[in-house]
C-alpha cells in the first residue's frame, strides 16, 4: 500500500492517479453547460412572491370571523341563560303549588321565538317539547 501526500492546493505526489479530461470533464459535458442548458429547457420559473396585501387580508377577514363567531356564542348564552331564569321560576311556582300564568305565557313566546333561531334539529326539538309542556299547562289553567 502506498501513501500519497498532498503537498498544496492542485499537487499530488508523484504516482498519484490523475483524472482523465481535466478538471472540467465529467462525463462528457461541464457542469456549466449542464445548468444553462436546463435552464433554457425551463418550463416556468418563479416570477415574484405574492403581494402580502392578500395574506393581510386574509388574517384580517378571519379575525373578524373569529369575533362575530364570539358574539354569536355570547348572545346565545344569553339567550339560554334567559330561558333557564324563566324555567326556574315556572319550576318553583310548580314546588309552591301554584303556576305564575304570566311567566307561563312569557316562557312559551320565549321558546316559539328561540325555536325559530336554533339550527341544530335535536335542540329545536327539546325546545319543541318544552314549549308544547308550556301549552298543555296553560290550558289546563284555562288560557
């Protein structure tokens, strides 16, 4: 086994193997004429970023989405905050042996117009029934 020594940048010491070509063969074409040529056969490249407006607006537009979404959940927790005050009553008017007629009809127009502002099916239904609960006791009490 014999041991080359490199004695600077470009020397080899004598008998070391040497490329055949030169320093720009590789394979038959240069490395240079490689990458002009693949840019000539480019079928696009890249123009520009996009503009940051867009993105902006983007980020803007779905803040905004996120705040009405907050202000829908507060008002409906209202809502439902509202409507459980008025079945509390009712519930304890039923323990005190006597139904507040005038609650009674409030809790019911409450439901009718919440019923008509619900989109998922199995709340407007409990809604339904609660109401219909509300119905059945006023006429029992000849309202």
């Amino acid at each position: 086994m014999s041991i080359n020594k490199i004695s600077g940048p470009g020397s080899l010491a004598p008998g070391a193997a040497k490329r055949a070509g030169g320093a720009g063969a590789a394979g038959g074409a240069s490395f240079a004429s490689l990458l002009k040529g693949s840019s000539e056969t480019s079928t696009g490249g890249v123009t520009g970023a996009a503009p940051m407006a867009g993105l902006d607006a983007m980020l803007t537009l779905q803040a905004v989405d996120g705040d009405a979404q907050k202000q829908e959940r507060r008002r409906a927790f209202r809502r439902g905050t509202g409507l459980l005050d008025k079945l509390e009553d009712i519930q304890e008017g039923l323990l005190e042996g006597r139904i507040p007629v005038d609650r009674l009809q409030g809790l019911a127009q409450a439901l009718r117009q919440e019923r008509m502002m619900v989109a998922d099916p199995q709340l407007a239904e409990l809604i339904g029934e609660i109401e219909l609960r509300c119905e059945v006791e006023l006429a029992k009490l000849g309202y």
